[in-house]
C-alpha cells in the first residue's frame, strides 16, 4: 500500500492507475490523513474458471454429503440471489 498526498498526486494520477492495475492499492492523504483509495479492480472469473472450480468442489465433497443426491452438491456452491457461483 502506498500512501500519496492529494496534491502531489495530481501530477502523478497516470503512474498511481498504473500501480492499482497492478495490484497495488493507493491511499490519497489529505493532511496527513486518508480521504481515499485508488485500487485494482478484481477480475471477476471467467466461465471456464468457474466450471473448474465446481468440478474441484464436487471432487471434494464426493461422500461428504451422504445419503444426498451427488446431483445436488453444486446446490451448496452457487449464490441464492445471483444463482452464479460463490
């Protein structure tokens, strides 16, 4: 994390954007204090991604649930409001 004073980073914005979409999060200071963050924005998980993610969990819960239908465990992965993976 690297704190940088308003003032100064006005002439800066361009190499902190630059920092933050590298995963580097930027504080704004203004005397001395934080006001706010310039910081990365998180990837959200493409398709593929999520599918592997399932497949490893059903993996893992193979008999974890027993006495439960196999078909169902993804049930335990996805998000009620979204219906998308967690």
């Amino acid at each position: 994390m690297r704190e940088v004073p308003i003032h100064e980073a006005k002439g800066k914005l361009s190499g902190l954007i630059r920092a933050a979409g590298q995963g580097e999060k930027v504080v704004l200071t203004k005397h001395g204090k934080p006001v706010a963050e310039i910081t990365p924005i998180k990837k959200s998980p493409t398709r593929e991604e999520k599918l592997a993610a399932i497949r490893k969990a059903q993996k893992a819960f193979r008999g974890a649930f027993d006495g439960e239908d196999p078909s169902r465990v993804t049930d335990y992965l996805y998000n009620d409001e979204t219906g998308l993976p967690e």
